[in-house]
C-alpha cells in the first residue's frame, strides 16, 4: 500500500491543505529560542496560525531604553550610544528616533524635581514601554532591549528594569 501525504493544517474541526504562506510573519525571542508564528491557507485565505521554535543565539549586546538629561535615552552599560550610529542599517530603528526623542522632550519639560510626584509616571511609563517594545522587535536578532525606571520616579516598583 502506497500512500501520499499533502500539507496540511487544522483548524477548529476540519483540515485544510496549504502550500503557501499567507499573511505576515511573527517573531518573538524567548530565551535562547525565537518563536516563529506563521499564518497558513491556500488560495491568498488564511486558514491557521503555527508557532514553530528556531534555535538561535542570545544577542550579545544589551542596550538600556532610560530617560535622563540632555536628550539622552539609549544606553550600552553605562555609556549613551546614538541609535543612528549604532544600527545605520535598520530603517525600522531610524523611524523611532523621532517618538524617542519626544518622549525624551517630555520629560525634560514637565518633570519638576522638587515635585516628582506630580509627574504624568503612569503614561509616561506606558509611551515608554511601548517604544522600548518596538525598538526590540526591530532588533530581536541584534540586541536585547530593557527599559530601566528612572531614579526620578521615588514609586517602587519591584524590579530596576525590565527585559523586554
């Protein structure tokens, strides 16, 4: 007996034959793999989305989103590194300059050190998460991305950065 196999994905009760792939690709780093979600169908329709496991290395560089004074709000270790300088080649790295640094401007016009907590910490977290998040996903295979509470926020908050 002779059988065939053909592609294919299921989706809730049934199963659908694929052979191409429809739609964008995803990819999310967790550890020392990169997950890769796909979306499969035939005739240009998705039908499924599939996550499969690549085993890659972890990035040796880590860079550190943190706001301070002077328009500074990337970090290697200690020392402020330049987006431009350090990934020319990314585009997508070069479109979040501009959020970047009016995030920074923000912070540097409304936050009064002898009042801390009036600052707007809550949204201004939020904005600055959400970037961080889009620099690592413009970066998943270049760098690891953590965003760091400024010292300026006196809130605690359990941990002094966060791996992104």
């Amino acid at each position: 007996m002779q059988a065939t196999t053909q592609g294919s994905v299921g989706y809730g009760q049934g199963r659908t034959p694929t052979t191409e792939v429809v739609g964008p690709v995803v990819r999310v780093r967790t550890g020392t793999t990169v997950q890769l979600g796909v979306y499969f169908g035939a005739r240009g329709k998705p039908s499924a989305f599939v996550w499969t496991d690549i085993e890659t290395a972890v990035p040796a560089q880590e860079i550190i989103v943190r706001v301070a004074r002077e328009g500074a709000w990337l970090w290697e270790g200690q020392s402020r590194i330049d987006v431009k300088t350090a990934f020319p080649r990314s585009k997508e790295v070069a479109r979040l300059v501009r959020p970047f640094e009016d995030w920074q401007r923000f912070f540097e016009k409304y936050y009064d050190a002898s009042r801390p907590q009036r600052f707007f910490w809550g949204r201004y977290h939020n904005e600055g998460l959400q970037l961080a998040r889009r620099l690592q996903a413009a970066l998943i295979d270049v760098a690891i991305v953590r965003y760091q509470w400024p010292i300026e926020d006196c809130r605690d908050h359990g941990a002094a950065e966060i791996e992104l």
